[in-house]
C-alpha cells in the first residue's frame, strides 16, 4: 500500500501503517484518516493524535487504551477523556485508529 503526500511516495503496510515513521506528516495523517473512514479531522481528533504522538516521542512506545485516557482526563477533562469518547471519533479505537492516523508503530498482536 501506498500514500503520496507532495509528490512523494510513502510506503505503508497491508493494513495501512506507516512503515517509516520519519515520513509522517499532517498531510499523510489526512489522508490515512480518509483512508480510515474518519473524513476530516477536526481539532478535537488533532488533540488525539497529537496527544498520542507526543507519548510516543517521550517513552518510545505507545501508551495503553487505559493510560492514555488518564492522559487526556488531565489534559482535556472528564468529557473528552472515555473510551467512548475515543470511539466517536475513531471507530476503531486509539490503537487500530488513531495511531495508525498519528503515524506510530503498529503494536504486536494489531492487526
């Protein structure tokens, strides 16, 4: 599979993950989201993905289902911080979904 931001072909698995994780960018996080079935993102899925990124970069892995709503209760509140709140805005969820979209590593046992 493949994704061509600016002239430029990205490389991305079967299932759609970023295979170089120094190629992600907005552009390409657009349109792994239409790929996705998200359509536009809007600043509230922004906060996800930028939230999720931000945890990857600081502890080298990606942060669990459970721990990165804690994360977002912090950041953002009790109403943005569910699961189920999540799934509204990425049908499958923080790990297939939005990390997938924040261009992280697909974690083992993800399909």
């Amino acid at each position: 599979m493949e994704a061509i931001v600016d002239g430029k072909t990205i490389k991305l698995s079967e299932a759609g993950w970023l295979e170089n994780l120094d190629e992600w960018s907005e552009e390409l996080a657009k349109q792994i989201a239409v790929n996705e079935k998200i359509g536009e993102l809007t600043q509230e899925h922004w906060d996800i993905i930028n939230t999720a990124r931000d945890y990857f970069l600081e502890n080298g892995s990606v942060c669990e289902p459970r721990k990165f709503s804690k994360i977002l209760k912090d950041k953002y509140g009790k109403d943005r911080s569910s699961q189920k709140y999540i799934y509204s805005l990425f049908p499958t969820g923080l790990i297939k979904c939005a990390n997938k979209i924040a261009g992280l590593p697909r974690p083992k046992g993800c399909s």
